[in-house]
C-alpha cells in the first residue's frame, strides 16, 4: 500500500508543476485571465469528473496485486467417521494459492500503466479546457471593444450631423447629407443593441466553463498581445513531432499497460501452487486405549493447478495483441491529426499577424483621407458622402483589426496546447 501512496503523491506533485508552468506561460495575459483561468481548472467538473477517474484507476492496482483469500473449509460429520484413534468428529481445511512468480507484478503494472493513461488523458483535458477559456475570454474581450469602437462612432456621427447642418444652413449642402447622418446612426445605435443582446449568452458560456453563477458579469480588463516574430517559428529538427503531447504519451502509457497484461497472461497459464493445513478432531475410544488414544490429526497439504486446457489463455493474448495494434494505429492518426492542427494553426496565427499590419497602415491613411475631406467638405471642394464613406470604411477596418486579433489569440492558444512557444 506504500508504493500505491508515494506513487499518488508523486502524480500530484506532476500535477502541481504542471498547473504552475503552464500558468507560468501565460505572463503576457493579464492577472485576470490567469485567475480565470486557475478557477476553471479548480471548479470545471469535466476535469474534477477526469481526475477522480484517474484516481479510482490507481485504486485497482492493491487489487491485482495481492494474494487471492485464503479457502477455510469445515466438516462436522453426522456420523462418526472411525479411526484406529478414535472417531473423527470434525476437521478444518485452510488452504492458500500462490500464483506463478511474478503474475501478480505483471498485473499491478498493467493497472498502474493503465492509470497514468487516465492521468495524461486528464492533463489533456485541463489543456483543452484552458483553449476554451481563452477563446471565450478573447471573443468577449473582441465583442467589447467593438461596441466600444461603435459607440465611438456615434459621437463623431453627431460631429458630422453638425458638419452637415452648418452646411445647409449656410447654403453650401443640401439637408440630404443630414438625414444620411442619421440613418447611419440609426443602423449604428441598433447595431449596439444587438451586440449587447449578444454578450449575454457569451457571458453565460464562459461562466458555465468555470462552473461558476451564469449570471455573473465578467469583467474583462486586460489587452490582447500577440507574441512577436511569429513567422519564424518552426518544426523542431532533431525530435520526432508531438512526441510529449499528452495524448501520445496516454496512448504510450496504454501499450505499456497492454505489454504488461501480455505477461499477466502468460504467467497465469503456468501453475499455480496452493500450501495448506489439514486438521482434525478426533475423540477417544472407549472400547480400547492404543497409543495417542483421541490424538487430533494434523496434515500438511500441497495443491497445484494445471492449466492444461490453453485455448482461453491463447485467446486472451490474442486479444490483447490486436488491442496492441488498434493502439499503435490510434497513435499514429493522433498524431497526424495533430501535425495537421498544427500547420492550420500556424497558419492562421501568421495570418493574424499580417492582416494586423495591413490594417494598421490602412486606418493610418484612412484618418489622413478623412482630415483632407473634411477640410474640403469646409471649403466646399469634397463631397459629403465621401466623409461617410471613410467612416464606414474605418469602422469596418477597425472591426477587422479586433477579429484578426481575437482569431490569432486563439491560434496562439491552440499552439501552446500543442505544445509550441510562439517567442
């Protein structure tokens, strides 16, 4: 049972390290984001529900690996069994099994290699949930600020409903560009509205991923940072891909666990020994008095068994080896998969990178464009509809500008779930 306990101290202290280094991580983010994020891997119960899973796992191995019980039996006869002692009044058998050398090592390392499986699956798990957090926190995070961007606009609608009045009254525009001032602020103001209807439900599925009230606000206070020199990143050279992602290394621990049942197999098909006592009562005779007149019996027993019919031993190993094979295909499609995940999402997280500089340099020459023709909209040598159209042009490229950087915040989080530094 000591082995079992250090080894359950050992899997927490990983567990510890891990959390930490993978918060460690996170320095670019926020305070905030970090806390959510501790509180997620504290509260979620998908992850509690994985790890209390991992943990009845390692409970099995005291199980396999230990003796079978002891077989106590008793006979009380009826009728008096004579012996030339006396007659026999009772007896009482206490028999143990051993198994073949080693059978039940075999056995307690499959149930230990089948554990840590539950282990790394769970690590696996609180990866993918930490993904979830910070894409949810980054679609909110987005959300907000392009209401902010809109309820920006507004105010220089109203600048512009100015603009254009002072022009009418003037005599210089028509009252046309007023009312077109208008439905743009119309569209703008339902526009809010539904983004706020929106972030609700949003604050609700963050919520629910720390298990925490739906209804609770969800402040978010930090900005979203990108790291640099993304484009740079590369396959590492000198080691195969994805070789300590969790779910390979679960998938390893579970060949491990079936290699070892292998054994268990093959050792429980040699015999098994079994030591044992034999004891009876007997009573005195009455009719005549030999030696050890009445003496009780005593008798030392050895059994074995005899696995002489082989076709369910030889049948259980093939069954395992074919489960060996399902797990070695497993592995290899897990790890396609993930060299697949990896080039989409460094792909995208370089997209995100250009698509921010080319958004940059546009919304500097949009508020360039749109100083020259306000200032000729004043001295009557630009056309109103010209001002609006650089507006429109700019809210729609700031919108751009936050989703390129919410879609490359979450590429960037899919990456270091994958396992790869993006410094």
């Amino acid at each position: 049972m000591k082995p079992l306990n250090k080894m359950k101290a050992t899997f927490k202290y990983i567990i510890l390290v891990v959390f930490v280094l993978s918060i460690g991580n996170q320095f670019v983010y926020s305070q905030t984001l970090e806390d959510y994020l501790k509180e997620a891997a504290e509260n979620n119960p998908e992850l509690k529900s994985s790890y209390a899973g991992f943990e009845a796992a390692l409970e099995k191995a005291p199980q396999v690996a230990s003796l079978p019980d002891p077989s106590l039996s008793v006979s009380a006869f009826g009728r008096m069994i004579e012996t030339r002692l006396g007659a026999q009044e009772a007896r009482f058998s206490l028999v143990q099994m051993f198994p073949w050398f080693g059978t039940l090592k075999a056995q307690e390392d499959a149930v230990i290699a089948a554990a840590q499986t539950r282990f790394y699956q769970y690590i696996n798990q609180r990866s993918l949930l930490f993904v979830q957090v910070k894409s949810r926190y980054a679609e909110l995070y987005a959300l907000e600020r392009i209401m902010a961007l809109k309820e920006e606009n507004l105010a220089i609608l109203e600048n512009y409903r100015e603009l254009a009045l002072s022009g009418f009254r003037s005599g210089n525009a028509p009252m046309v560009n007023v009312v077109k001032v208008d439905m743009e602020r119309e569209a703008l103001i339902t526009e809010i509205e539904l983004l706020k209807d929106k972030k609700k439900p949003m604050e609700v599925q963050f919520n629910l991923l720390l298990n925490r009230e739906k209804s609770l606000s969800v402040p978010i206070l930090d900005s979203l940072n990108l790291e640099q020199n993304l484009s740079v990143m590369k396959e590492p050279k000198n080691e195969p891909l994805f070789e300590k992602h969790p779910t390979l290394v679960a998938l390893e621990s579970e060949k491990l666990a079936l290699d070892s049942r292998i054994t268990a197999i093959e050792k429980d098909g040699l015999p098994k020994f079994g030591v044992g006592i034999d004891y009876s009562i007997i009573s005195k005779r009455t009719d005549a008095n030999p030696e050890n007149n009445g003496q009780d019996a005593i008798m030392p027993m050895v059994s074995v068994t005899l696995p002489i019919f082989r076709k369910k031993y030889r049948a259980a190993k093939k069954e395992v080896e074919f489960m060996q094979v399902e797990v070695a295909a497993r592995r290899k499609a897990q790890q396609n998969n993930l060299e697949s995940s990896f080039q989409l999402t460094r792909y995208e997280l370089n997209q995100a990178e250009k698509l921010l500089k080319l958004y940059k340099s546009q919304l500097e020459r949009i508020n360039q464009a749109t100083r020259l023709y306000v200032a000729g909209f004043a001295n009557n040598t630009a056309d109103f509809e010209e001002i609006l159209t650089m507006n429109q042009q700019k809210i729609l490229i700031q919108t751009q500008q936050l989703e390129a950087l919410k879609n490359g915040f979450i590429a960037q989080a899919q990456l270091e779930y994958l396992g790869y530094k993006t410094e």
